[in-house]
C-alpha cells in the first residue's frame, strides 16, 4: 500500500511536532520513543505493530491527521486491506456473539455458515437470546419462504414488557429539546415510556381506523415520536415513517402509495435559530415544535396534541392491551429505491431481524445508550451513549471543523452504518479494514455475479453484481407500488435449486475476504445516507430549462472517500450551443430538485454531451 506517508521506521521526532506542535512540549519526544520501541519489537508493518500503537501511542487528544499519519506509516507496505481495528481478546469474548460462541460454536465465520445452513436452530437460538421464544419449520413454496408459521405477537408489546433484563425503573429514553443545550438531558424509565405509549395507543383507537390501517408519522426523530412509533405498533397498525427533510409533493406521493388514513406531524421544525415549517398536509395530529402553544392555526379536522391526548385522559396509566397479529403481519412502510428506478416503492419490514442484527452486529447490551442521529439533537456526551450510529458526511464534518474537540469520547463504542470510507468502521469480533465489510449478515448468503450472470465459485475474489440467498428471516415479501417477485427475483439465476434475491449493488470480493461496495449496478444512487433514484432526478432536471434535451443523474464517489456527489451531464436541444453558464444551469438543477425533491441534495457539477451513451435497446449507460 504505496500511499505517500513515511513508514513507521522512518519517522523523525520532526515529523511528529509537525503534527502534534499544539500539545504540551515533550510529547512529541515521549511518542517518538515508544514508536521507535514498538517498531524494535514488532516491525514496522504488521498488524501487532497497529494494535500497539492503538494502545500506545494514539489519544483523542492527538490531532486526527497525526492518527493518520501512524496508520498508513504502518501499513506502508503492507499490501491490500490493511486492518484498520484489530480486537483485544479478551474484549472480543465479553460480546453478544462472544458469549455465543463459548457455548455453542467455534469462530464467528462457522457461527455466520451455521445460520446460513441451519437457520432454525440459529434463529430460535437468537431470538431465546433476546427473550422471545418461538417454534416454526421453513416454507419452501415461496422463494422467500415462510418464518414461524402459526406465530402470533405484537412487537411493541416485546418492547415494552418486563423480562429478567428489564425493569419498571430502568432508563428506556434519554434526549434532549432543541434550543435546550444548556439544560441537563431528560430521562425516561420503562414505567413512564410505558404510559406514555399505552395513552397514545388508548388515543388512536379513538380515530375509528380499521385494523392495520397505515399511519405516518412525519416528524424529527424526538421523543414523542417514539412514542408515536411504538403505539401505532402496539395498537395494531402499520407505521409510515416519512423523512422530515422530503418536500411536499413526496410526502404527498408516499400517503398515496401507502394509503394511509393519518398522520402525526408537528408545527415546525427547530433548527438552532430557525423554524422550519412543517405542517401542511392532510388530515393529521399536530404537535407544537415547543411547549403546548402552536405557531400557526389548525386547519378543520386537524388535531392538536393536546386534544388528542384529552380524548382519552380517563385512561392515564391504564395498560392498552396490545393487539396480536400474525407474525408476518407489517409493521412499518418506507421509502425504498432498491432495485428499481422507481423511487416510491415501499417496503415492509420485520422487525425482530433489526432488533436481532442490533444484538449480533452491534453488540447491543441491557444499558447500553444507543444514539441514531438522523434528525435527532446533539447530547452524546451529556448522555452517555455508548453506541453511536453515523454517516460518513457526519464524521467528514466533524474532521474538517474539529467540533467535537474537548469533548468526553470516552464512553462511545462509534459505529458507521451505510457507506464505510473513514476510519470509523470497527468490528468487536475480528478485524476490520478501511471501507469495507468483513462479513455476510447473520442468515444472509452474499453471491457475486460474473459477467455471466451466474455466481463465482465461493471465496474467490471478484467484482460484479451482488446476489443474496433467498432465505433470510427479516427480508421483505411485499412492495405497495410493484411487483415483489419481479423487482427482486425475476431474470435472477438458480443456486442449488432456489432462485437467488437481487441487492442491486455491485460488490467486489478482496483476496483477503473482505468485501468493496462500488454502487448501484441499476439507476439509483445514495446521496448522504438518501436513495434516490436517477430517473427522478433527471424528469426533474429535463424541465427545469428550456435549453435542455435530456440529462442523465450520475452518484460520483469523491476520490477522497465519502457520500457520493451528484452530478448532471446534460445534452442541449442545440447541439452547437455554447453560450449556456453551466454554473448558472447547475445552480438551477440545484433550486428545482431541492424545491421538487428533496432540501438535501446539491448538485455538485453539470457536464454538457453531444448524446448520452446508450445500449442497443436504447438504456441509458449512465456507468460506463
């Protein structure tokens, strides 16, 4: 890995001051000798050689450019996948899956084969792991097949309930307002989160809704949400979780497709100093952004909040018996471009697989403090948490501001979800390299597709579209807006007699294991953690000038790593036009697909053409 930095050996005391000069004098003396001692007893580039200096030498406190520096000084000659995080193992044996395989497997690759080969055992293992019991046998008449059969629960019911790793006086939320930075955080027990909800489900019965009616929920993620979330659930209905930063007509088109009867939203959105208007849809409960007074009047059939809540304050602290439902019964809709170009199709999800991968992959355990900032306010360290969920555009942010400095890290186990392309991505279990995945899913099988459509021999490395095995507990059966069985397994090749799922991504498979995402095999793209697909843009793009022909909507990874930038090539009606200002039409994409689309996204760059590139069957090629 030839990567411009000096190797370990051949670092001088200088070169670390250049680094650390801000820090108490002697520090860079005081490092320089232990990296010297650990080079003496390791090598320069061995992965013994990172793990001491890990333990060493690096410090919050140290500037990340200096951690840099030591990482790639180390694996200077290393060659490809050089681990990034290497586990301790006598931590590694204190994980969920740790304890796991103390009792019942050898290593975390036989534990991973088992569930894919006996998904029973593994499943009723799993899940007697996380309090729920069950008994089912596999359907093989779909290709999907069917998980426990016959079963009936409600899962907000499981998570409200009492077990031996839950109490009435335990912590079940921690946040904090907008605008409330200065204030201690708020805390709520299972006792009071459990009343809360049960109000709440007690309240939208009084709707009149029929059972498994869809309901949206429209919102920053705060704490009422999540309660809204969990007695929607609990009440028997299917949630439709819709992005707060989506603009009118795709919060308007994803109520159609899902048909949902109602929604709950709030008044505004506080951002800092801002208000951002929120409300202004259809037939909703509304929640003020602040304290009980709205900014706005609500409109007839609209429901304040606290009107909502007093149809039913007779019934304070009264359990809400939680209505059972098949255990294939949907829970939640959302928004899902996938593997079409349409991007309004919904999925319905499963979530006992979510809360499963939380225990195996993330190592979740009973008081663990776990933050997913998508809208939520910044309290990590107030709150303690110790598994935080990010983006790379949030942990690109961090570095390039240096606003997290001085801060208390030291209770954080930091995780990345999405796209891996910093030094953020670490594995409990085994080591972990840069922008990379080290391992399958529990219960998922990964098949990389040649160029002639069918799987390469297992373990072998290669690039090409990725494939999953069809059996795997949680996986979606049903779209609202599209066929399932033509979306995910129509044209798809035979594996052992079971036709193979399509993932959409093309995925390359290393020498030493590990696995590159390198984007979407069909027409959508991830745009900061947003998928979206490019025929929405482009229909957008093609109207917004009167100059314009046709475009075609590119997701460009930046060559430093980090969410892909969108960028329009552009084929003009005349094709001898120069006088056109690219910038300014750029700055006019840009207007017309956050108006249109959504707020978040940016036009980085617009590319004019002569024609776009396309296949004999006239497909645009918009990855050639």
């Amino acid at each position: 890995m030839n990567n411009g930095y000096k190797a370990l050996d051949r670092i001088t005391r200088s070169d670390i001051e250049e680094e650390v000069g801000t820090v108490a004098a002697g520090v860079a003396e005081r490092i320089h000798e232990r990296l010297k001692e650990i080079v003496r007893n390791y090598g320069a580039d061995t992965p013994d050689t990172w793990r001491s200096i890990c333990e060493r030498v690096l410090s919050p406190d140290l500037p990340f450019s200096f951690h840099q520096m030591m990482y790639y000084g180390c694996y200077n000659g290393y060659g490809a996948d050089p681990p990034a995080w290497i586990p301790d193992p006598g931590t590694a044996i204190l994980t969920n899956v740790g304890h796991l395989l103390e009792r019942r497997g050898k290593d975390f690759s036989d534990l991973q084969e088992f569930s894919v080969s006996n998904p029973e055992v593994y499943w009723k293992t799993v899940l007697d792991e996380m309090s729920i019991s069950f008994s089912w046998e596999s359907n093989s008449s779909e290709p999907v097949g069917q998980w426990l059969p016959g079963a009936f629960l409600n899962p907000a019911e499981n998570c409200l309930s009492l077990n031996s790793k839950r109490s009435l006086e335990d912590i079940a939320v921690i946040w904090r307002d907008e605008g409330d930075d200065i204030l201690p955080v708020n805390r709520m027990t299972v006792r009071e989160f459990r009343t809360e909800v049960w109000l709440v489900a007690h309240a939208i019965k009084t709707l009149g809704l029929d059972k498994g009616s869809a309901i949206a929920i429209d919102m920053p993620m705060n704490v009422n949400s999540v309660v809204i979330y969990l007695a929607i659930v609990l009440a028997g209905y299917v949630v439709v979780s819709i992005a707060d930063s989506f603009a009118p007509r795709e919060i308007s088109t994803r109520l159609k497709i899902s048909e949902a009867k109602a929604i709950f939203t709030q008044d505004l959105i506080i951002r800092g100093d801002k208000s951002i208007p929120l409300y202004s849809h259809q037939w909703q409960v509304v929640i003020p952004a602040r304290g009980s007074s709205f900014s706005m009047k609500l409109r007839d059939g609209d429901i304040s909040w606290p009107d909502f809540l007093g149809r039913v304050k007779h019934f304070k602290e009264c359990e809400f018996a939680a209505v059972e439902q098949p255990v294939e019964a949907f829970t939640t809709s959302f928004s899902h471009s996938g593997t079409t170009a349409k991007g309004n199709s919904l999925d319905q999800c499963n979530t006992f697989e979510a809360a499963a991968d939380a225990w195996c992959h993330l190592d979740i355990h009973k008081g663990d403090v776990v933050a997913w900032p998508t809208n939520l306010g910044w309290m990590m360290e107030d709150a303690k948490v110790t598994m935080l969920g990010v983006i790379p555009s949030i942990v690109r942010a961090w570095k390039s501001t240096n606003c997290m400095a001085g801060y208390d890290w030291s209770a954080i186990r930091l995780r990345n979800y999405g796209f891996l392309s910093q030094i953020w991505m670490f594995q409990a279990v085994f080591a972990q390299s840069l922008a990379a995945f080290s391992t399958p899913a529990m219960g998922c099988s990964l098949f990389i597709l040649g160029s002639d459509g069918y799987p390469i021999p297992e373990n072998v490395p290669g690039i090409g579209e990725l494939a999953l095995g069809p059996l795997m507990f949680g996986a979606s059966n049903k779209l609202l807006n599209a066929d399932h069985h033509d979306v995910y397994f129509k044209g798809m090749p035979l594996w052992k007699g079971r036709v193979l799922r399509r993932h959409g991504d093309v995925f390359e498979r290393t020498s030493r294991g590990y696995y590159h995402a390198h984007g979407r095999a069909d027409d959508t793209m991830n745009l900061g953690g947003i998928k979206v697909s490019s025929v929405e843009i482009e229909r957008i793009c093609n109207a917004a000038d009167n100059s314009v022909l046709e475009t075609a909507a590119i997701g460009v990874p930046p060559s430093g790593g980090g969410p892909e930038q969108l960028v329009i090539a552009v084929v003009f009606k005349d094709s001898e036009n120069t006088t056109t200002d690219l910038n300014q039409l750029r700055i006019s994409f840009n207007s017309t697909v956050q108006k249109k689309l959504n707020p978040l996204f940016r036009v980085s760059q617009v590319v004019p053409l002569s024609s776009l590139p396309r296949t004999a069957s006239n497909k645009v090629m918009r990855r050639v």
